[in-house]
C-alpha cells in the first residue's frame, strides 16, 4: 500500500489534469499534460495504481521532479 | 592400455574442474532460479561448439589450488550464429570469481585473441573483486599493472557484458568499457559492495540504491537494458551481435528483407500530429520505417527525449538517432546528450550508417543542466559528429531549433537533409522568439508581439532550406523509408569495403 508520487520531468505550468481522484491508471498512461516550451508534454504514471491525491490545478507552475499527483498500488 | 594411468587421470581432472565450486553452491543458484557459469556459456553459445581455454587452470597458491578449478573464469571460444567470439564467463562458485594472478592472465589472453583474430568480445559478469590475501602487501601490487592495456579500448571488435549477479572489480570494469551492457534484475554494479561501502562510509548502505538496475538504467545509463532472468540476457547478446561485424575492418552482416517490409508507410501520418504542440512516440515511427521486427532499443530508460535504435532497412544495419517528444517534448538534456555522443562513437566504429530522425525544441536550458557540464556535453557530441566517416542522414520530420540543429546532423553535419514539408527550422519556438525581443511577455504588447513572432516563422519552412540546397529534398513522410534505403545505396562505399577511418575508436567509453 506504498503511494507513488507521479512527478513532471519538465518545468511549466499544469495545462490539463487528465485523472480525477480514485480513477485508476495504468503505467506509460498520461496523466496530466504540462505546458513547456510551447508543447503539451504528458506525465506519465511510473506503475499502475490508483489516484489518491492531487497536489496542483491548472494553471500552477510546476518544476522539474515535482510531483503532480500520487498513486497507490 | 597405454596411457591408462594418465588417460584416468586427465578424465579425473577434467571432471573435478567442471564440477566447479560443489554441487552444495551450485544447488543453491539453481533454487534461486540462475544459471551456473557454464550453463550460461552452453545458452548462450551454438550448441556444441564452445573451445575451452584454462581449464585446468587454479590459483597459483598452493593452500588454493584444490579449491579454485578454472580459477572461478571460465574462458574460451566458440560460435553465435555461426560466427566466432571469445569469452569469459564468471564462476561464482569458486571464490566469488575473485581476481587473481591466473585468472587475469585468462582475460588478457581472450582479449588478445579476440583483438588479433577480429571477433567480439563477451563478460558473463559474477564476480567479488580482488581475491585476498593474493592481493595483500607489496606483493599484491607486483601483481597489479603488468599489462599497461588492461583498460585500453580501442573499438577493434565489439564487446559485450552481462551483469548477473553481484559485478564488483572486473566485471564492473569491462562492462564499463563494453558497448552493450545487459543487466538482469537483482545484478549489482559498483565500485565496492554495499558492505564494504557502508564500513567505509560508516552508515547504512542500500546494495540496490548502491549499484541496482534502476540506478544503471535510469540515472548512469551504464546498461543497455534490463532483463528478468539469465536466459533474456543471454538471448539478448545474441540478438545485439547480430547488427554487428565481426570486427572493425567488415561491414555488418546484412539479412533478407522480412516480409511486409514498407507495409507501414502510411501510418506516420496517424502516428505524427500535424500540430507542432502536441507529441508522440518516436519509436512508432521508427517502428512504422525499418524492417519488420528490426528495432533494437538501448538505454531506453536513460535521457529519454532521446531515443537510440539498432533497426535494419532493406536488411542493412542502421543506427538511428530520433529525439522523442514524448518525453520532455524533445528537449535534449545532459543525459540525452550523452547518449547521442555515446551511440555515434560506437556506430562509427562499426561500419553501421547513421540516421536522425529529428524533431526538438531545442536544448533542455536550466539550472540542472548548466550544473551538470550541458555545454561540454553538447560540443563533446559536435566533436565526435565531425569525426564521424559512416555516412549520416538526417530527415527534418518537425521542428529542428537552435544549436541543436547542428546536432542533429544540420547543415554539413550530416551528408544528406531530408524534410518532411511540416520542418519548421526557427532559432526557437516563434511566440517564445518575440518575448525574448521584446524582453517581456506576450500581455506587454500583443500586436507587436504577433508581428515579431511571424517575422521570426518567415523562411523557417521545409521550402526555405530546400531553395538554399541546405535540404537536398522534401518528402512526403510515407517515402521516408524509400529515400533512407535508396539514399543508403548512394553512400555505401564502392572503395573495396564498407569500412570507415575509426577516427573515435579511442573516444572514452564513459563521461
């Protein structure tokens, strides 16, 4: 029951939030898009799980290694 | 009989050396699940035909010869594929594979056999490091440094590692310099164990966090790739030799074009999305362009924004150099630079043609990076580019921006540029150009900003590299198959061989 932070590999904003908290994910799944360097760069989750928490909304910066949302498997 | 008495005793000796370090450890590897080190050797080479070099070799310690048959490395020939390599194979079972006088003179001799013949090189990596007390004392040093090229690579034939289990000492060392590195799971690679670590350092020290798959695969990008179990690793070097020659001085083995080969052309244009801020995969289209079944990807967990691919076209080995907008939208970072750098080196010292798929928004810029050294990682991949003799294609898919445009094969960094009519080659993304002019942002003054931002877009088109010749042509997307096979012909050489100058044989293997 270990929760797994989903984080952003680039800075930007947070331009979508594509999971609702209690969804389930799957891994290499999108799971919010970021806005960096004019593109939608996906997160992708890191394993399977489900949605337990949401840190950011959209339109909060983000930095690199920060986490978006956590995960529980 | 004649020769009785010594027959028996060859046949004697000979099944006291196989039966390596006791059935008692050998029945505990085989509970766990992994393959012993001659099991390994029968997997991974053609049935049959390994040549076995040292088997009556021990330590030269008296109180350890009975104990120490092959002396923990076993060594030999034989053949994949029909074609020959050398190897050694690491017996864990006999005092850990520690290094010692015997079995270090086993490795130089595969190595130099394998040098002088032309054929490739392989670790099967097992081993605990220096074997004490052999190594104790001034004694242990005398022994240390007699073969001032233990550690020189030269790139004369490919070398391959697989880690299996605890790599400390030489096997951590020839992985270091080989040009495949397979991991399977539960394998550590470190410069000392995390026991000796956490007695150095004096706190607690994780053996995975220390040297484990996730470290080499994400963060070192000291593998290649990472597998379950003994047999994948093994299957997997055989598969890699496979794009290879045998040696430096052969071009790779060519193979029958697989059916269905050109079938997929039309689905680049699903899998590309015709707006620029959206991304994908670009391992789908190198998928949807090589030859059915032909992808071989390395280092796929390590500076991701960049991918690098063994595929084959028309039955030819390429290598192929694609950025990938799925990760960090394409942004190249130190990691992926490193990478890039790291897979021309051993393309070129291959005889194996280069191809860039191109797609990038430029140089991932931040505080991370500067930290890290990015402007020498970027200019130590400019210089090896121009030292590069295999030919080198380069096809504009999307945006090619910045510096990076030189990188990625731009100008006469590559042989030949290829567009597909959606390249956009600006200095940077337009909008994000006119803040930088404007030193503002875009709600400062938008009407200017819109105007600078279409001054900067004009001429960065497919066409205005084509009018210049800095493009040789513009494609549509499903012939880029086509036009890498035909535009490969052009360039294979016709001088006798297809071999290239080797100008980065001496490049370092890991920086």
């Amino acid at each position: 029951m270990a929760d797994t932070k989903i984080v952003s590999e680039v800075a930007g904003s947070v331009w979508k939030i594509l999971v609702e908290v209690g969804d389930q994910v799957s891994a290499n799944t999108p799971v919010a898009l970021i806005e960096s360097m004019k593109m939608e760069v996906p997160v992708l989750a890191s394993d399977d799980g489900l949605v337990v928490e949401i840190y950011l909304a959209v339109g909060d910066s983000i930095a690199e290694g920060q986490a978006v949302l956590a995960i529980r498997d | 009989m004649a020769f009785e008495e010594k027959l028996a005793d060859l046949a004697r000796r000979k099944s006291r050396a196989l039966a390596m370090g006791g059935e008692e450890k050998l029945a505990r590897r085989r509970a766990e699940g992994h393959l012993n080190a001659r099991e390994r050797i029968e997997q991974l080479l053609d049935p049959g035909s390994f040549l076995e070099s040292g088997l009556f070799a021990t330590s030269h310690r008296p109180e350890d010869c009975d104990r120490t048959p092959a002396d923990g490395k076993i060594a030999g020939y034989g053949k994949i594929e029909g074609r020959p390599v050398a190897l050694v194979s690491n017996d864990f079972t006999v005092m850990g594979a520690s290094s010692s006088v015997v079995n270090g003179k086993k490795i130089r001799h595969m190595r130099e056999v394998a040098t002088r013949s032309g054929m490739p090189l392989i670790f099967l990596g097992e081993s605990a490091g220096a074997r004490m007390p052999d190594r104790m004392g001034a004694a242990g040093r005398a022994i240390l440094g007699q073969d001032p090229a233990e550690y020189q690579r030269l790139r004369q034939s490919p070398w391959v590692s697989a880690l299996l289990g605890p790599c400390y000492g030489s096997s951590t060392w020839y992985a270091c310099m080989s040009d495949y590195v397979v991991m399977r799971k539960g394998a550590l690679l470190a410069v000392a164990s995390s026991r000796v670590t956490s007695m150095a350092i004096n706190q607690p020290v994780d053996a995975e966090e220390l040297g484990g798959w996730k470290l080499h695969a994400e963060t070192t990008g000291l593998t290649d790739l990472v597998v379950n179990t003994d047999e994948e690793a093994l299957a997997a070097i055989r598969r890699f030799l496979g794009y290879l020659p045998t040696n430096h001085n052969e071009a790779p083995p060519r193979r029958p074009v697989p059916e269905g080969a050109g079938k997929s052309a039309d689905r680049i244009l699903e899998i590309v999305p015709d707006n620029p801020a959206k991304v994908y995969d670009v391992r789908k289209v190198i998928e949807a362009v090589a030859d059915p079944g032909s992808m071989l990807e390395l280092k796929a967990r390590f500076g991701k924004s960049i991918s690098i691919v063994l595929a084959r076209l028309d039955g030819s080995s390429v290598g192929v150099i694609a950025n990938n907008p799925l990760f960090k939208g394409g942004a190249i970072d130190v990691d992926a630079c490193a990478k890039a750098t790291g897979f021309l080196v051993f393309c070129d010292s291959f005889n194996i043609p280069v191809v860039f798929l191109v797609d990038q928004p430029g140089f991932l810029i931040g505080l991370d990076g500067e930290r890290r050294g990015a402007p020498g990682k970027i200019i130590n991949w400019m210089n090896a580019l121009s030292l590069v003799t295999v030919p080198k294609i380069s096809v504009v898919m999307r945006k090619s921006y910045g510096q990076a445009y030189l990188n990625m094969g731009g100008g006469r960094n590559s042989d030949e540029v290829v567009c597909w009519p959606s390249a956009d080659l600006g200095f940077m993304a337009p909008a994000v150009g006119a803040n930088v002019l404007q030193g503002g942002k875009k709600s400062d003054a938008p009407g200017r900003h819109q105007q600078v931002a279409e001054e900067i877009s004009r001429d960065t088109s497919a066409w205005g590299l084509a009018s210049l010749y800095e493009a040789q042509t513009v494609i549509d997307p499903r012939e880029t198959r086509d036009c890498l096979v035909s535009l490969l012909a052009v360039y294979r050489s016709r001088h006798g061989s297809e071999v290239g100058k080797h100008l980065l044989s001496g490049w370092p293997t890991s920086y």
